[in-house]
C-alpha cells in the first residue's frame, strides 16, 4: 500500500473542508498533564544575558530556602481542565462546519480522559494517552489513541513498567503488541524535536528506532506547535521512508490545535482505519499557524504564568500550575514553597518580562534566539 498524504492551509485552500464531513483533533494537553519546565528555561537562556540572571537565583534560592531549582524536575500544568479543553477543540472544528472528533492525549496518563468518558456527552472520546518512551540514548513522544476500554489502564500501568527500566527491544515489542489492536492509532509525535537535548544523536536513534519499529508506527506527525521547517524535513521523511502523515496539535494553552484531520470517517474507528488500512490522511492547517512561530511560543508560555480568576478555587493562579521539589525532595505547588505566601520580586520580574512579550510587535526580538527557524507565512510546501 503506498500512503497518500495531503496537506492543506485554510488561509489558501479555505474550501478544502467541504468534501469532509468530520475534523480529527490529536494531541492536545489539559490540566492533568505534567509538562516539563526544561523547555521555558532552554528558551529563556537562549535569550541574551539571561543566562547570568538565571544562575545568580539559582545561587540565591539555594543560599536563602535551601532549594535547589531543579527544571527536570519541576513542571507545569495547562490551564485548561479537560471537558474546557475537550470543547474548545470541539467547537474549532464545528465552525468549519464539521462533526468534531477529539482525542485528548495528556503525558503519561489517562486521567483527563477518564474525567472525560465520565460525562455523557463525551463518553465516545479515545482513550489515549502522549507516552514519554526512552529509547537508546534518547526519549520519544508517541501518540497512543484509542487503546480498549476494558485494558487501557493495564495498557498504562505497562508504559509506566517500561519507563522505569527501559529496554529497546521491549520497547518494539510493546509496540507490536499494540499494532495487533486493529483499532489503536499509533503516532510518532514531533519526531525531529530534540526535546532532550542530545544533539545528533537524536536523529540517528530516529532513524535507528524506524528501521526496527517498521509499520507498527502508522504516521508521524505534523505538530502544531513546531515551526514549518522542521514540519518540512518531517514531510521529506515520510517521503524517504514511506511513511504517512497525520497532524497533531500538541495544544497547551487557551489557542486550540493549529490543525486537524479532516475524514469522511464518522467514528474514531473508522478513522483509524483509514489511517491504517487504507493509508490515507489530509491534514489542514488552521489559520493561527500562518502566525510568527516565536509569538505562538510566547503566547502559549504566558498562558502558562496568567491567573484565571473564573476557574476553580485551586487552579485559578498560575503558581497553582506549577510545581517544584521542596527541601525533602516532595514535589509542591509552587504557592507552597514562597516565604511568606508571595513570589520573590525577582519572580515576578521575570513574569512581567514574559508578559511584555507576549504583547503584539513585542516578541519580534525574539528571533534573534531562534537562528533559522522561518517565518511560517512564507508557506508550507510539506507534500
């Protein structure tokens, strides 16, 4: 079977959706995911003269709380609770006028999807999951949709085993034991990201991890969130490798999924055979892609650092969202942690800075600390 995928824009092919009738939203995050703080800070040192600042309160909260900062350890939380996130990916696609279909995909659990099939009106959702899965030297991201409702949970307390004591070829084998699950939707999200930092190793154990995993692996993704230049190489290396394409939005904050699937398929099943059997997929890209990559950055990092006066008591300030480990080691709100309940000034120095970023014509400076990422309005050409 040769895939045959196709990509198109809605700012130049606005009318592609009319011969669909359903829009696919994949990979998108909600409150319950646990995302890693390692990012914001690779991106705050790529800024100039950030670096020293960081270092000197790293010097400083250890020196005053005892507390060493700890970016791996730490992490964040989306500001969207999962039925806020379930339909804001529904109603994007409903004004394409389009029946929605949405696949909740939070790191390492199933817990906002399970919230999720508890409520009637979104008892159809896929029971998936974002699967953090070390490999080699490396870690990948694989998009797991639609795994049996009777074994899901048994299917995550497995991921959890590996992720504890990885092993390659164990890792293939769990692989091929999911692709024996004809309705189980297996993607390689972003996978030309260094997420991890390891250089070019990260793409040879790509290459390496492909060449074993073969067609258990059923697309990888175009990410929503991931500049057109690396979403380019992606396109040219499903041509290599004969790969299909599949969007994937990775939505963390309040700017829903920046593209979507669109199918005839009128269930999640349906749809996965298509992906699978048939070996067919369109992907659209939303209008907000068209936008500078760096001001999505910012603007989805600012979501992260906003309060929200209209969500629940507890989730409402945006060091509620974030924890770190106190002086023993337990993983704390962030709220916990401050002396005297309020952030260090310096704290809310650095959120103001992110804030001013976040503003209209503010955020072009920095392009500066991403050398050679493209404008995203120079078009996508991926297929």
């Amino acid at each position: 079977m040769q895939p045959h995928s196709k990509v198109s824009t809605n700012w130049k092919q606005p009318l592609a959706t009319t011969a669909f009738t359903t829009g696919v939203s994949l990979h998108s995050h909600t409150s319950c995911s646990e995302e890693t703080l390692g990012f914001i800070h690779a991106m705050g040192l790529a800024l100039p003269g950030v670096g020293r600042v960081v270092a000197h309160y790293e010097k400083k909260a250890y020196n005053l709380y005892g507390v060493k900062l700890d970016f791996d350890r730490a992490n964040w939380r989306p500001p969207l609770q999962p039925r806020m996130a379930y339909d804001l990916e529904a109603k994007q696609i409903q004004r394409l006028g389009l029946y929605p279909l949405v696949s909740i995909t939070d790191h390492d659990t199933l817990e906002g999807t399970l919230l999720l099939r508890a409520v009637p009106s979104s008892r159809h959702i896929p029971m998936s999951v974002e699967w953090s899965a070390p490999y080699g030297q490396t870690v990948f991201h694989l998009g797991i949709h639609n795994l049996p409702s009777g074994s899901g949970t048994e299917w995550m307390s497995r991921f959890e085993a590996y992720t504890v004591a990885p092993n390659d070829a164990r890792l293939i084998e769990l692989l091929r034991e999911l692709h024996e699950q004809p309705n189980v939707l297996i993607v390689f999200n972003h996978p030309l990201w260094d997420l991890h930092k390891k250089g070019p190793v990260h793409v040879s154990e790509m290459l390496r991890f492909l060449s074993e995993v073969g067609n258990c692996i059923h697309a990888l993704e175009l990410n929503g969130l991931r500049h057109a230049q690396e979403n380019r190489e992606v396109g040219r290396l499903c041509r290599e490798l004969g790969y299909l394409l599949i969007s994937g939005g990775d939505r963390h904050g309040l700017e829903p999924n920046a593209n979507v699937n669109l199918t005839t398929a009128t269930n999640f099943n349906d749809f996965v055979e298509e992906i699978r059997v048939e070996g067919r997929s369109h992907v659209h890209f939303m209008d907000q892609y068209q936008q500078r990559w760096e001001q999505r950055i910012v603007q989805s990092t600012l979501n992260a650092v906003t309060d929200f006066p209209q969500f629940l008591p507890g989730w409402q300030k945006w060091d509620d969202r974030v924890f770190h480990p106190d002086q023993n080691g337990e993983m704390r709100q962030l709220s916990q942690l401050w002396v005297g309940g309020t952030p260090p000034p310096a704290i809310m120095t650095a959120i103001k800075l992110v804030r001013l970023f976040g503003k209209r014509g503010v955020a072009a400076p920095l392009s500066l600390a991403f050398p050679g990422v493209n404008d995203l309005r120079q078009g996508l050409e991926l297929v």
